[in-house]
C-alpha cells in the first residue's frame, strides 16, 4: 500500500475516531480548568508518536488533573488534543511527580507536540 494511500485510509478511520471519542468525554467544570500551579519535581516529556510524525501531525493536548495530596497524580482526563497524540501525553503524565501539599490540587498541564526534521 503507499503513504498517500495509507494516509488517506487511516486518516478516514481518525475522524471517526475522532468523532467517538469527543462524544465521550465529560464535560469539566469551568472552575477546573485553570493552569496547574503546583509545582512538579520530576517531569517526563513524551516522545512525538511515530505515526503522528508520518501524518505530519501537531497540535496540543491538554489535559486535566488532580494530583493528591503526597503528590502523586491521583487523576487525569483529556480536555483536547489529537487523539493520536493522547496517549504519549498521558503515559508521561503518570510518571511525573509533584511537590507535596496539604490537600488535593486540580488545574490543566499542556503538551505541545511539533514536528521534527
């Protein structure tokens, strides 16, 4: 099969993919959306998938989370992004580790994902 084939067959599947998985995600609360401001020890940046480098695809993902009170990530949900490059974002999510604080901590963490040459 070639590329330009490929690309076509595989980006057909994506919108309906993409279709599925927007209606599936919960809407958040407004007030949960803020930039988190805790402060993480050790952050791990995902690798750029293979396939969204052949598709020459970019973009952002942007994700919501809660992070507990001994600083590990207690919860996390998509709030947009590709949905090829989801999954890189949060496998490197839950490797991060966050300073500790008296309570529960909430906000959106950003990954920005740009082709390479």
């Amino acid at each position: 099969m070639s590329l330009q084939k490929m690309r076509r067959w595989v980006g057909s599947g994506l919108l309906g993919l993409a279709a599925i998985w927007t209606t599936t995600v919960d809407p958040l609360p407004a007030v949960a959306q803020a930039t988190l401001t805790r402060k993480a020890k050790t952050k791990v940046m995902p690798p750029y998938p293979e396939l969204a480098k052949q598709m020459n695809i970019t973009g952002t993902v942007k994700l919501m989370v809660v992070v507990a009170p001994n600083g590990s990530l207690k919860d996390a949900k998509v709030v947009g992004g590709n949905p090829i490059l989801v999954n890189a974002a949060m496998d490197a999510l839950k490797k991060w580790k966050f300073e500790p604080a008296n309570g529960e901590s909430s906000g959106t963490v950003e990954f920005k994902f740009q082709g390479q040459n």
